[in-house]
C-alpha cells in the first residue's frame, strides 16, 4: 500500500502506482464503456488530455451516483487505508488510471 504522504513526496515517480492500487474491474468496464475502448486507444496524449476532461468528471459520478463510483465506494477501505480522499480529482486520477491500464492491454 502506497500511502498518500509516500505519493506527496514522490509524485511524480509514484503517480500511476499510486493510483493504480484503487483501480477495479468495475473501474475497467466502466472507463471503456463510458470513454470508450476506441477513444482510449486513439489517444496521444499521456494524460488522455485529448478527451475532454468534462468526460471524465461526468464519467466519476461526483455530484450524483454512476455504476463505477458506487463500485468504487465498495472499496474505500483501501482509500482510507492510503490516507486519500474521495475528491473528484482523485476519481478522475483512478479513471484516468484504469483507461492507461485498457490501453497498455489492448496493444
């Protein structure tokens, strides 16, 4: 487990470990269904910055419940245990996680 203190000292090494951890099949099938396996794949941005980042807020479910953040809540345990937050930049950081995830195994 990556603690968020251990992720805030090296963020830029732990990023996509850190956030990988929170990432679940749910997590998979909802980044596909929603953003879509194809769009994912197209992208050339690392940070999927070239789909608009009002996909991913709308696709966390932040200000209502989507399918993938009720999964999501399933497993706070684990983002309690890392000391982190429900935020919605820390969803759009696990969504963002699992589509570099679907791209690394589509390939």
């Amino acid at each position: 487990m990556i603690s968020r203190a251990d992720y805030m000292v090296d963020s830029a090494h732990l990023h996509s470990e850190y956030f990988s951890q929170f990432v679940t099949q749910g997590t998979r099938d909802q980044v596909a269904a929603q953003i879509g396996l194809e769009r994912i794949k197209a992208s050339t941005d690392p940070y999927f910055n070239d789909i608009p980042l009002k996909e991913w807020d709308q696709l966390t479910g932040y200000n209502g419940c989507s399918k993938w953040k009720c999964d999501l809540i399933c497993h706070t345990a684990k983002i309690k245990e890392a000391d982190e937050w429900l935020t919605l930049n820390t969803l759009v950081c696990i969504a963002k996680e699992a589509a570099r995830q679907l791209k690394e195994t589509s390939e």
